[in-house]
C-alpha cells in the first residue's frame, strides 16, 4: 500500500521521516525550493511511505472581484458576499506536487499539528488531494511530540479527521473576514473624510474582531491611571527591637490588624487610645507547618505570561521560540490548556534525559532515585495534548532559545518535586484595645525551589514570644501614606485578560497583541525592567469613539467576540453547525455594523467640555475630535487658515504659511466646548471652499510666543 504522508512544515516532514525510516530515506526535490519529499518502506504497515508538506495554509479566503476592491460596493454588502476558497499563487507549486504524489497513493495521512488550526489545514490537503484521486483513503495522525514512541503511534494508529473542527476554524476565516472588511472600510472612510492627514496618505485604519477588544483592554487601564487620584490614609506603626541569636537585633514589625483607616480623625482617635496604654500584652502565639505549592503543569497561556513577565520575551516571541524547540524535537507541543498529566504518562523516561545537564542534572537524578512527587493537577483537560514538557535534552542551544527552553524543562522539574515546606509562627498582640500581628518563616525544605528560581520563599525569623507576655514596643507611632497609582498594562496582565475574558485561542492571543502593536495602536514602553502598554492617540480615539456611540455589546468590549469564540467551541462539539454560527453571528455585527456607521459622524464632533488653565495652548486631536490635549502631535496641512468662532470674547485667526495648527490660546483659565464641524473650518485658498479641520500638530507651540487675543476681536498669527 503506499502511503501519502502530508506535514504542516518542512522540518517537520523530515523528522517524521527520520523517524519512521530509521533513517534510511530517499529524497526527491520539487518544484517548490523547501518542500520535499521523502520516501522508504515502513514494513510494521507493509507500506511504502512518501513523506511530504505543505508550508502552513495551503488556501485563502476572500471576495470574489466584484467586491474586493474598496469602491466596489457598499461596505454592509460584504456581511453577505460570497466568498472564493483558493490556492494562493505562491503556493502553486506546492498544490502541483500534492496533486502528482496523490494520484500515485492509496492512502493520505494527515500530519499537521493536532489542533484546530491544524485540522483545517489538514482538510485544505485533502480537498487538493481529492480533486486527484476521488476515493483515496483519509486518516490522520494524531501526536504531541516529535519523538519515536509517538511518531510509530500515530502511523500505526491512524484515526479519522475531525471535520467539526476544521469547520469551527473555516467560520472563523470567513467570519473574521466579513467582519474586519466591513468595519475597516467603513471607519477608514468616514475619518478619511473628516480627518485630512489619513485622506492624503490613504491610511487604512483596520478593524479586527479580537484586535479591539484586546486594545479595549489596554485604553481601559490607561485610562484608569490617568484618572488615578491619590488619597491619604494613616495607619498606626508598631515595632519591637529585640536582640536574640535569630533576629540580631532586627525590627521585628506588627501590622495594624485594621491596616489602614482613611478618616484622619478617627485614625487619631484610635492612636491616642494606644498611647494612653502603650504596653503591648502576647494574647496569642500560633506555630504551625506550611507549605509553599509547587507551580501547576505548564499550559499556553501561562508560558506567555511567564516569557513576558520572567523572561522578558514578547509572548509572540515565546511562541514562536517554542515552536522552533517542538520541531527541533526538544518539546511537547506548545499549543495546550492542558494543565495537568495523564495518569500513565511516563515520567521517568523524560527525567532520565535530564540527568546528564550540568546545570539541574543532580536534581533530576535526585527524582529519579526516590525524590518524585506526582504533579498538581490543574482544571483544564483540552483532551488533545499533555501540558507542556521537555522531550530531549538540549545541550547546544544559545540566547533566547536557551532561556525558553530552560525554563520550560525547570517547569517541569518542579512539577515533578515536593512542595517547598516551612514554620510559620504568628504572633498577635494588643495594644491600647488595638490589635496587632507579626508573622515569621522559617524555611525547612526548598525541594522544588531548588530547581526553579522564578518563584521566590525567603524566611523571615521573629523572636520568641509567649502568650501572656508584655513588652514596650520600640517604635508606637501614627503614621501617614497615600494609595499608589495603578501600573499601565503589561504583556502578561493583557494575557491573563484575553484568556480570561475569552478573546482568541491559547495559540492566537500572541498575535493578536502584535497585532495592535504592528497597528500602531498600542507603544511599548520599558520602565526599568518591564515593558508596559501604552496605547496611542489613535489606538484612543478609536475605542473612545466606540464607546460613545452607546452599543449594547460595545465592539471595543470582549462580549461580544467572547460569545463568538463560545460558539465556535459549540461547532467543534457538534452542538452547533458551521452554517448555524455564522449566521448567528453576521447578524449580530451587521446590528453593530448600522448602528456604528449611524453614530460614528456624531461622535467625530460630539461636544465635550475639557477645562483649559491661563495661558495654554489647546489643540484639536485627530481621532473623536475632542479637545482633549495640550501641546502638540505629528502632521503637516499647508496653505490654509484656520478660523475660530469666539469663546468667552477669545478669537483667533491664523494664517498659517508652512505648518496648519488648530489652537485656541486662553489668557485666563475658561471652559471651553469641542468644536463643532460648522464651527471650525479650514478655508482652502485655492478652491476657496470650506472643509472640516481634522489636523494633527508637529509643532510645539509656545503660548508666550502667541500674542493675547483678548487685545483685539481678530488676530493674525504667523508661525
């Protein structure tokens, strides 16, 4: 029988055959410079073997060319245009080499990655395939890892593919399709008609059904910073310096059990209750055993929030790293919400690859001879793939591969070791009515935190103490502190929201965060050793400008993808067919969809109020057009000038020679109103016509370089 044997990727076609060859293959070039095939008997089937690939999606999805190009139709058609499955150009040959091994096979085995994205791919090669030889027989190959007990698996055991699988990825291509069209070319026309730097560069301003919610997340917590105002709370301060052997003489602190009030009043009230009787009385000492739990089996998302938080990788990077490592045979494969082992999973093998490592090889002997402790088991069973772990020891590998690598197999080692185990001792003492605890740690076994220095249990030691016991505390004093400001957004906290909240995969949320970034909708910004997101001005306006037009299930908010996402769990389930999610879900972004377009205008001009100090510059923002910022932005507009309407008796023309600045200058502090479209117009010379000013700045102007205009009704500017 010969066999048609179809992988994701290049290197992994090669290895699978390595594999199952022993070795021993013959390789035939294609017409394609990667692709190859590869071809031997495999005698435990009775079958010769061609092992070949294709280079990710093999087709793509799109409008047919009656409604591709931008112009071509109504923007709302497209949630109910026909869309064309094809083979790209650059993937012909690839197509051409799958149609010539096909004809010759009498079975094709689905090799690509066991996911869902894998199964979709896989259903593109038999679509190809079948189009050569009707009646070829279809299996899959299902594994988790690029090793031989695996690989001689999967070929022995074939199994069938899962179509509900390929069809939940298939609605999602066409859905994520209609949908970012529709939206796109709606919104980067209408701001191309108001705002005059994106109709002269012909920006496109893209819309994505999980990128907004994901940069919703990142707008909403900057704007919780932005709004932050600290407040001051007093709390009462107790400490006893005590010289024994253990402490030497350190402070040993009790926390105010009330932790902190924020009436200053009552806070003092309660102080001089203390000082009135400031002899501290032990009513009750507590010692008992404690454990420190090591970390739970290693899942997608948690290796992203670990990279971006530990390592210091963008999770895309980490991905794609991981990636690398599986293909290479050093990993399990990385995309799984699995956190915890199958029962019958064979520790011992993959710990045995790890005793010969320098750095943690004594640890992994030490499980080997006795030490190990079956792993934690998490919530989450994908069914598909174990958690994630290493399958081979890696010697030679440098740089950020190395980093990945290493703290994957230390993962690993933990999960396979004991808690770390310590002496808790709390101490609760009263003073002046008031109550008060100290807490020491004594570390006893570090056992898995020998291995995995990214968790942190440091003892701290307190003297002895006995119940009944009084002291004269050191320090007694009322002291004062403000709540801090919340920090901006890191990669890890925009992980942790996306999965929580249901918006993409564990394999797509990585790229979903690029995404934005790529878009310039989102900065990144490093503060000492951490990368905080930063949204822009656009990436601002944009989810500001959605949340203003008042939907039910605002586009910038995680609701409305999160339903989508569950419904595409339903398709692989079989509860919910392909046809049935997609029309479900047209309709509710094609009521999004009229209600957006209907408002969106209104909220490019909707009137706010922004208060304005003496003698600062405001200036009109590209995005919802509020007056919102002081100082400057990027953009040129030459040739025009700028009318103003009066404001309390402050006017302004400016003739603006080489760069167009929209600006009001206020003398005294005023309220001032975003200006309307009627209000504010930019006369252009040449056609002596009136447009709406949407400008952006690129110069700082300075208010003591501007003349007052509350000298005369009209001034002329020259900047």
């Amino acid at each position: 029988m010969r066999v048609l044997c179809v992988a994701e990727k290049p290197s992994i076609s090669k290895s699978i055959s390595q594999i199952l060859s022993g070795g021993q293959f013959t390789t035939h070039a294609t017409r394609s410079q990667y692709i190859k095939n590869y071809e031997f008997d495999y005698p435990q089937t009775n079958s010769f073997y061609t092992v070949t690939c294709v280079s990710g999606h093999l087709t793509g999805c799109d409008f047919p060319e009656t409604h591709r190009k931008w112009n071509s139709c109504d923007a709302f058609e497209l949630f109910d245009a026909p869309v064309e499955i094809s083979v790209a150009g650059d993937k012909k040959s690839i197509e051409e080499n799958l149609l010539n091994q096909a004809r010759r096979a009498d079975m094709l085995m689905i090799w690509t990655d066991c996911d869902r994205e894998g199964e979709h791919i896989g259903l593109e090669i038999v679509r190809v395939c079948k189009r050569a030889k009707r009646n070829i027989v279809v299996k899959r190959a299902r594994f988790s890892a690029i090793i031989a007990q695996q690989i001689h698996h999967a070929a022995q055991r074939p199994v069938e593919l899962d179509r509900a699988q390929a069809d939940a990825v298939e609605a999602r291509i066409t859905l994520d399709l209609k949908v970012g069209a529709a939206f796109t070319r709606m919104q980067t026309q209408i701001l191309q008609n108001h705002f005059v730097q994106l109709a002269d560069t012909r920006s496109v301003v893209s819309y994505g059904p999980c990128q907004f919610p994901t940069l919703g997340f990142v707008v909403q917590k900057w704007n919780l910073v932005k709004s932050f105002v600290s407040e001051p709370f007093w709390y009462i301060f107790l400490s006893l310096t005590r010289n024994t052997s253990s402490t030497r003489g350190e402070d040993t602190v009790f926390t105010w059990k009330r932790g902190h009030l924020f009436a200053e009043d009552a806070a003092v009230s309660l102080y001089d209750f203390v000082l009135s009787d400031p002899l501290a009385r032990v009513i009750k000492v507590t010692k008992k055993g404690t454990k420190k739990w090591k970390p739970l089996p290693l899942t997608t998302v948690e290796l992203q929030k670990a990279g971006s938080r530990l390592l210091r990788l963008a999770p895309k990077k980490v991905l794609d790293i991981s990636e690398k490592l599986y293909q290479q045979g050093f990993l399990s494969y990385p995309r799984t919400e699995t956190d915890q082992f199958d029962p019958q999973f064979d520790f011992h093998t993959l710990l045995q690859k790890q005793t010969i490592d320098p750095a943690w090889g004594v640890f992994a002997t030490s499980l080997t001879d006795g030490g190990f402790s079956a792993p934690r088991k998490g919530k989450n069973n994908d069914k598909a793939h174990p958690p994630i772990h290493p399958t081979a020891h890696a010697a030679n590998l440098v740089g950020d591969e190395k980093k990945v690598y290493d703290f994957i197999t230390r993962r690993f080692l933990a999960c396979c070791s004991k808690d770390a185990e310590g002496w808790q001792t709390t101490v609760d003492v009263e003073c002046g009515e008031e109550f008060f605890y100290a807490t020491g740690l004594l570390v006893l076994e570090r056992n898995y935190l020998e291995v995995y220095p990214y968790d942190k249990w440091v003892g701290h030691e307190i003297p002895d103490f006995e119940e009944g016991e009084e002291f004269q505390p050191s320090v007694c004093e009322l002291r004062e502190g403000k709540t801090s400001k919340p920090s901006l957004l890191t990669e890890a906290d925009l992980v942790t929201l996306m999965d929580k909240n249901g918006i993409g995969t564990d394999a797509t949320i990585a790229q979903h965060i690029q995404t934005i970034i790529d878009r310039d909708y989102v900065i990144e910004k490093m503060e000492g050793n951490t990368k905080y997101l930063i949204p822009s001005k656009l990436g601002i306006g944009l989810i500001e400008g959605y949340d203003k037009i008042g939907l039910n299930k605002s586009l910038s908010k995680p609701q409305l993808r999160r339903e989508t996402e569950r419904s595409m769990v339903q398709v692989c389930e079989r509860t919910k067919s392909k046809a049935d999610m997609l029309e479900e879900t047209i309709v509710q972004y094609k009521e999004m969809f009229i209600i957006a377009r209907r408002e969106f205008e209104k909220v490019v001009s909707m009137e706010e109020t922004e208060k304005v100090g003496a003698g600062e510059v405001v200036v009109v923002m590209m995005a919802v057009m509020a007056v919102t910022e002081e100082g400057a932005a990027e953009g040129t507009l030459r040739g025009v000038e700028v009318e103003a309407p009066r404001h309390h008796g402050a006017e302004v023309v400016a003739h603006v020679e080489e760069v167009a600045e929209v600006l009001l200058w206020s003398p005294t502090p005023m309220t001032i109103s975003t200006l309307h479209r009627h209000q504010l117009h930019v006369v252009e010379r040449t056609k002596q016509r009136q447009v709406p000013i949407y400008a952006k700045l690129d110069l700082l102007i300075q208010p003591e370089k501007l003349p007052s205009p509350l000298q005369v009704d009209s001034q002329v500017c020259r900047i």
